[in-house]
C-alpha cells in the first residue's frame, strides 16, 4: 500500500478492543460500594479515554479529590481483580495490526488507561510487540492535552504531518488536533458519529476497522 502517513498511533478502548461493557461494569461497582450517587452507564461510557483521575473528576466534580482517588483505586480492584468480563479485539484489529507492521508503518499506542492495565492488555492480545511506542493517561497527560502525541513523536522522530491519531472518542481526535497531527475517527465505539460530528473533523471515518487502510 502507499504510504501517505509514517506513523499511526492508536487509541486503545474503544478502538482497539471491545473494553467498553467492563469499564463501565466496573465504575458502577466501585460507585457503589463507596455509596456515592449513581451514574448512568451512558454518563460512565462518555468519559472512557480519559485518564482515570480526570475520569473521575468529570463523573463526580463535587466530590473531593481524596473520595475520587478512593474511586479510582476502588475501580482498579474490580478492574484487575475482580472482574472476568471478557475484552475482545474488535473484528479485524488482529490481522490489521499485522498487515500495517508488515507494510513498514510505524505503530504506537496513546491511551486512557493505565500503565498496568495497558500493559496487561498488549500481553493478552499477542500485539505488543508490534507497537513501537506507548503512552498511558498515568505517566503524561490525559487526553485531549496534545503532550503524549508530542512525546510519541519525538520518541519516534517522525514529525506532525507524518502521523495520524485513530480513534473513537472526541478525546482522541481532539488531541490530534492541538498537536497538528491528522486523525481518522471510528464509528463503532464509545463516542458514536452523530457525536462526534459535532466537535471533530478527521480526515475519515471508518465503521470497520479493515477498512482504515483504504484511507492510508
């Protein structure tokens, strides 16, 4: 395939994988155990891509930054620990992967989630070690701050317009707008077109993830 980008950097939930029903599993039971005043899921599912702490902060901004640090934690216990909710690649991400590593792109991964969680996934989805760079929202900051697309890109030495952002939230798209960088947006996941339409401009949508080389 021609190469219009050098590097790719992906979104992780919501992207890649099909994380989505457990996150949000998870933040209701940590919600709660704590007794704090429910969300809906629809109100849980809109802050996945962020980072954990400003995921927090936007569900419950009334509550102390020390109650939403115990939301947090409480949350990574579910998560890791007490959880068997399964998290499917999405239809196609495998052979994808592959198919772009083979074609000579440069992959990279910027996400919400956290350096453990991150870690624990690129293990279990046999794609780890095609990605040459990684950021989780715990080591930088969170999305759409532009700062882990700056540090991806440097790491990599490959400039702005040499990079695409793919992703399924306004948080990744927005992001790829503060670092100059394109994006593509995909449709299946938290943040659906209609949305997305409505603060976003990427360079494409795509509703299945084979398809993201036709635009490429």
């Amino acid at each position: 395939m021609n190469k219009r980008f050098k590097l790719l950097v992906f979104d992780w939930d919501g992207t890649i994988m099909d994380s989505e029903p457990k996150i949000v599993s998870c933040f209701q039971r940590a919600i709660a155990q704590l007794g704090f005043e429910e969300r809906t899921p629809q109100q849980v599912r809109h802050m996945i891509g962020l980072g954990l702490k400003q995921a927090a902060q936007q569900l419950y901004p009334e509550l102390s930054e020390q109650q939403r640090e115990t939301l947090v934690t409480t949350y990574k216990h579910y998560f890791f620990e007490n959880s068997d909710a399964p998290t499917p690649l999405f239809p196609g991400v495998f052979d994808m992967i592959h198919q772009l590593h083979g074609a000579g792109y440069l992959l990279a991964v910027a996400t919400g989630k956290s350096r453990r969680g991150l870690d624990k996934v690129m293990v279990e989805s046999q794609l780890g070690a095609l990605f040459l760079a990684n950021r989780s929202a715990e080591e930088t900051a969170s999305k759409p701050d532009p700062l882990m697309l700056h540090e991806i890109m440097n790491e990599l030495s490959v400039a702005p317009e040499d990079a695409v952002m793919i992703g399924d939230t306004e948080y990744d798209l927005k992001m790829a707008h503060h670092a100059n960088v394109a994006s593509i947006a995909v449709t299946y996941g938290v943040h659906n077109k209609a949305h997305l339409e409505k603060c976003c401009q990427p360079l494409a949508w795509v509703d299945h993830f084979s398809e993201l080389s036709n635009h490429l």
